[in-house]
C-alpha cells in the first residue's frame, strides 16, 4: 500500500518536473525531454527482468509456486516498461536523428529482449502450470543472454554507417541530473506498486484454484 | 560412483515407502501412505484405477519425489547414483524406440547400464525374443512389445523389480510367461512390487498385498489372506463413497 | 563418456531410419532462400538468408527431436538410467549438431547456386564460423527442445523463442560470414562471440537439463 502511494506521488511529480521545470536542452531542444520517460523506463524494465531472473533461479532451484508467481509477475511489468522504452526510443529519435529506428546497441538490446520476454509470456499462457519450469528455464537463459546480445549489437554496428550517437552528456547540468534520477526513483516505485497488485492477482487466482480444487 | 555394501540388515534391504503424500497442485494423489516390500518378496498393489499405484510405483522409482514422506530402495533415495542401478521398471509406456529394433533397443540400455552384449543375447532369449531381435520396436505386436519392455527393465539383473499393470492387454501365453518370470525374479531373491487392478493375475505370485483406495491404504495383508470377493467389496464401497 | 556416445549413437540412427528431420528442415531452408532469390536479393547479403535459414530450420527440427523421447516415455527410460543428466543434454546436442552442419552444407551449396553468394577466400575460418554457429544454435536449441517437450506446450513456441535467444550468435555468424566472404577483415571478435555464446549456454545446459526433466 505504502508502495502505491508514494509511486502515486512521485510519478505524477517527476512527469510534471520532466515537463515543465526541467531546462531546455540546447542542442536537442523540447523534444529530448523524453530522456525522463525513456532511461527511467529502461531501468524499471531491466529491475523487473533482474527480479524475474532472480525469482526463477529460486524456482528451479526450490519449486516452490510463489517463486514462480513473482518471475512471471515481475517478468509482466518489467515488459510493459521495455515496450515503453522501444515506443519512446522512435519518439526521441525521429526529430533528434531523423529516423524512426536506429540499429545503436542499446536499442537493438532492447529490442530483442522485449521477444525474448515476448515468448516468455507467451509460454506461460499457452503451457499453463506445467510450464513453470519451461518459462523459468527461459528467463535465465534469457537474462544471461544479455551481455551477449549487447555485445553483437555492438560488434554489427561496424558494418553499418554509424548514425548520431546519442550518448547522455557526461557534462550534463545538476538540474537534469537531479529530474532524470528523481524520475528514475519514481519508475522504480512505479514498477514496485504494479508488481504488487500483480502479485496479489496471481497469489488469489492460486488461492481460488486450491480452493476449487479441494471441492 | 558410490557403492552400495552388500551386507545391509534385512531391514534396509527392499523398498520402503515412509508417510509419503504426492500433491499436485492441491489434489492429493497419495495420502500418508507408508508401505514396505521386503527383501525377496513379492508384493501386489491393488486399487481401483486411479488409486494412486501408478504413484507409488513412480516414487518408489525415483521418477517423481514425494510432496512429503521418505522412500528408501535398499536405504537410500532412489534417485542416487549407485541405486539408479539396482531398480529396474516397466510401465504402461515402453520406453522404447520405435525406430530401432528389439536387439538395437537392449544395446541402447546396454551401453547405458554398462551391461556387456553377451547380456543382450541372453536378454533376448530369455524373453523368447531372438526371432524378432531385428524387428523394429514400432512394428511389434502389443504382447511382443511388452515382452521386450520388460526385457529392458530386468536387462541389468535389478535388485528391485516395479511393474505397472503388467498383465493388462497380454494374450494367454504372454502372461503365463510374465508370471513364470516373476516368480524365477522371486526365486532369485529379488524385490518385485506388481502394481495390478486384477486380482487373479496377481494371486499366483504375490506374497503379500496392499490394496489402495483414493490414495490411501485400505488393507495390508498376506497375500493368501484375500480373497476376490473381499477385494471387490473393497472397490464396491470406494465407488459409492 | 560412454553414455554420450550410446546416446548420439541412438538418436542418428533413429534419424536415419525416421529420415523426417532432415528433409523437412532443409526443404523450409531452401524455401527461405527461393522466396529470398527471387525477391531479387543476391550476392553478400545471402550469407545473412543463409544463417536466417539455419535458425529457422534448426527451430523445426530440434522440436522434433525431443518428440522421440515422449511417446513412449522414453525420457523416463533414460532418467531412471544410471546416467547424469547432463551427459543426456550433451549426447542429444552432439546428434543434432550432427543434423544441422548437415543441413548448414545443403544450405550453403543452395546459396551458392540461387543467390550468387561469393565464395571468398577463406576457407578454413569460414568452416570455423559455419561450426561454430550451428554449434550456437543447437547448444540453445537442445535445452530449448526439452524444456517444451516436458511442458507438453505447442511447438509454435520454438521459433518465437530460439530466434531471439540465439539472435547474438546469429548476428555473429552472419556478420562474420559476410566479411570472410567479402575480403580479409579479421572476425576475431565475432568468433571469440560464439565461443563466448556457446559456453555460456552448454554450461546453461548442463547445469539446467537435470532440473528441467526431473518431475
């Protein structure tokens, strides 16, 4: 409870700081205010992922359910996070570089992560209970599989005629230093409070099943 | 690999199934069911379908764990190296390929048990097999196919013997070489524990009986003691419950 | 050891005598590159239709392969065998590496002929590449394979998670495929990538087989 009041809070204020208060980027301009949207996303996203790898390592390792509710949980929001992170990246990079989508390492990650986690959740639709393990499996390899991803990402990039790199800047005033990790606390608590509603779905769809179950 | 010592108390020797509950999910198939197959003895399993044999037979295998309760093989987990080796089973499933033939088939879990191939030959005869050692496995009639899966299960001389429904399906002969097989396993001083719904099948060569009911034990006796009647009184009552 | 080879053994001449994996992966490959030709795609860019069409043929055929061991419960029969697991894991990855270099040669034969794919002057670091890459593929592919088999879900999940999982090595074979085809760049990292690649999902696969198949 205290999670969702305080990420009710913080969300709305940090939006409002990216939006308004923050200073205007001289070299970008208005648009470039989607950086408070698109990094604090990839960290909520990449924490969801962290805590979906962690919980199914216990699962595989215990085979206790709720571990298993917690990857898949978890797994959920941290993709709708990653999904934001992809629809922000266009947003960003149309008026900025020019082009919808650009092939930059990071970017490219994401993208294949968010299919990697795309079959993890579909697996846990189609194959039910049973696949608990199969989905566990999945999400480690998955997880461990990033540095890999990012790493041929970056190796490709070579080939290709390398667009404008967009790097935060290492020089970057105190105030947007200050928006952008405020704004990152409050995607954290964000990801927080939807993880435990999810959870708290999932551990009733558990209890009503056993209930059910024992007729 | 560590060694199993021969010369274990008799009461560490067979199969012992200790306060074991299997949950899936939240049905229980086995309820504090607690079971002990001595040393050379052979004991049937009864129950209706669905009363929880198949179970038993799977943990006693080390397939599948118990949700809770302890099973022994010859005092240690089922599971472990070493007492892989000493159980050997057939179930409703063949675990054959259907690909391969009979003698390709033993060669496979020759190699995997580290039996030489003399044993498959013997394996083969045994089992009235030879004839059809270069069939494949797929294109075998049920009752053969049967034969050679059990073929598989006592290829490296088990200690512990588990068969699920061994009878079912098999014609006149096949089940009296079946039984003449269970009971040369007994002479030899082997485990055998014969899940069955059938009575009569099992009465030539058990020697004692455990008859489940909705994943409990209902009745443990010799196997002499009951009679057919009794066991279809037993059934009766479960189905009305 | 010994099981290893008793396994690779078991599963070629299961294949040989079925003959159903290497047709059916070899005729969807083919079709990859037909619809590729004659779309109008030629010369080095086959090499990346090339490794596309090894990761979708091997996603069709590693299914199939764990299929063999649950009609009759076979994995059951291997489980209960004084075997560990981990030697099952590698026996199978062994025989399917066997089927998918068999495939890669077919593949790039057909390349060759339909798309005009360059043969550079490198052969023995491009048979690396070529080894490496379905090696890659499979060593994801097996644990994959049986992970979906025990879970009795629906094939369709193979591609939509092999493809993404295997994307790194994939960017790597093909990358590398198309500067040794193309002139004397070095693809030591890209080598060094799959190697990377492959170790970490052996080890994925060693550690995890024994896990996935125990009930």
């Amino acid at each position: 409870m205290l999670w969702t009041v305080l990420a009710a809070i913080a969300l709305p204020v940090g939006i409002v700081l990216a939006l308004v208060v923050a200073p205007v980027e001289a070299f970008q301009g208005e648009p470039y205010r989607i950086l408070y949207i698109h990094v604090p996303s990839v960290v909520a996203a990449y924490a969801g992922f962290t805590v979906a790898f962690v919980a199914s390592v216990l699962y595989l390792l215990r085979r206790a359910a709720r571990y298993d509710r917690l990857a898949g949980a978890s797994a959920e929001v941290g993709q709708v996070f990653l999904t934001l992170v992809l629809l922000t990246g266009p947003i960003w990079g149309k008026p900025v570089w020019g082009a919808w989508w650009t092939w930059d390492a990071r970017l490219t990650t994401a993208l294949i992560l968010w299919f990697i986690f795309a079959g993890y959740l579909m697996l846990r639709a189609w194959a039910g209970p049973a696949g608990a393990v199969a989905s566990a499996v999945v999400a480690v390899i998955g997880f461990l599989d990033i540095p890999l991803i990012h790493w041929s990402a970056v190796l490709l990039r070579t080939l290709h005629p390398r667009p404008a790199v967009f790097r935060p800047d290492p020089a970057m005033p105190g105030s947007m230093l200050a928006i952008l990790l405020f704004n990152m606390a409050a995607f954290l608590l964000t990801y927080l409070a939807l993880l435990r509603v999810r959870l708290a779905q999932e551990d009733q769809r558990a209890r009503l099943g056993a209930i059910e179950e024992a007729g | 690999m560590s060694h199993v010592s021969d010369g274990g108390r008799p009461a560490e020797r067979g199969l012992a199934l200790r306060g074991v509950w299997k949950l899936y999910g939240a049905t229980a198939a086995l309820r504090d069911v607690s079971l002990t197959a001595l040393a050379g003895h052979t004991l049937a399993l009864l129950g209706p379908n669905g009363a929880g044999k198949s179970t038993v037979l799977r943990i006693a295998s080390g397939l599948t764990r118990p949700t809770r309760g302890t099973v022994e093989v010859e005092g240690h987990h089922p599971g472990r190296d070493g007492i892989r080796r000493l159980i050997g089973f057939a179930g409703h499933r063949t675990f054959l390929y259907g690909a391969l033939t009979a003698e390709e088939n033993l060669r496979f879990y020759a190699d995997l048990y580290g039996i030489p191939a003399a044993g498959v030959d013997a394996a083969l005869e045994r089992f009235a097999l030879t004839a059809v050692r270069r069939r494949r496995a797929g294109e075998l009639s049920r009752g053969l196919a049967q034969r050679l899966s059990l073929a598989r299960a006592l290829l490296h001389d088990p200690r512990i013997v588990l068969l699920d429904e061994p009878f079912t399906g098999l014609d006149a002969s096949t089940a009296e070489a079946l039984g003449a097989a269970i009971r040369r396993l007994r002479e030899d001083g082997r485990t055998v524990v014969l899940a069955t719904h059938e009575w009569d099948a099992a009465r030539e060569v058990a020697d004692e009986a455990v008859v489940l009911l909705g994943g409990r034990v209902a009745l443990r006796t010799a196997a002499g003691a009951l009679a057919r009647s009794d066991l279809a009184g037993l059934y009766a009552g479960a189905a009305h419950r | 050891m010994r099981p290893l080879l008793a396994i690779l053994r078991k599963d070629l001449t299961v294949e040989g005598r079925s003959r159903d994996l290497i047709p059916a992966m070899t005729l969807v490959a083919l079709l990859l590159l037909a619809l590729s030709g004659s779309a109008g795609l030629r010369g080095l860019d086959g090499a990346v239709v090339v490794w596309l069409a090894v990761v979708v043929s091997s996603a069709l055929g590693l299914t199939r392969s764990f299929a063999a061991e649950v009609d009759q419960e076979q994995l059951h029969g291997l489980r209960l065998a004084p075997v560990d697991p981990a030697w099952i894991y590698l026996g199978k990855a062994a025989a399917n590496v066997v089927v998918v270099l068999a495939v890669e040669a077919l593949i790039l034969g057909a390349a060759v002929v339909f798309l005009d794919l360059p043969l550079g002057g490198r052969p023995a670091t491009l048979a690396v590449v070529l080894a490496l890459g379905a090696a890659a593929v499979v060593s994801a592919g097996t644990l994959l394979g049986a992970v979906l088999a025990v879970a009795k879900t629906r094939e369709a999940l193979m591609p939509l998670l092999l493809l993404p999982l295997t994307a790194p090595a994939v960017m790597a074979a093909s990358g590398g495929t198309v500067k040794l085809l193309e002139g004397g760049e070095p693809v030591t990292g890209e080598v060094l990538l799959l190697a990377a690649f492959l170790a970490l999902f052996i080890a994925a696969g060693l550690l995890m087989f024994e896990y996935v198949i125990e009930e």
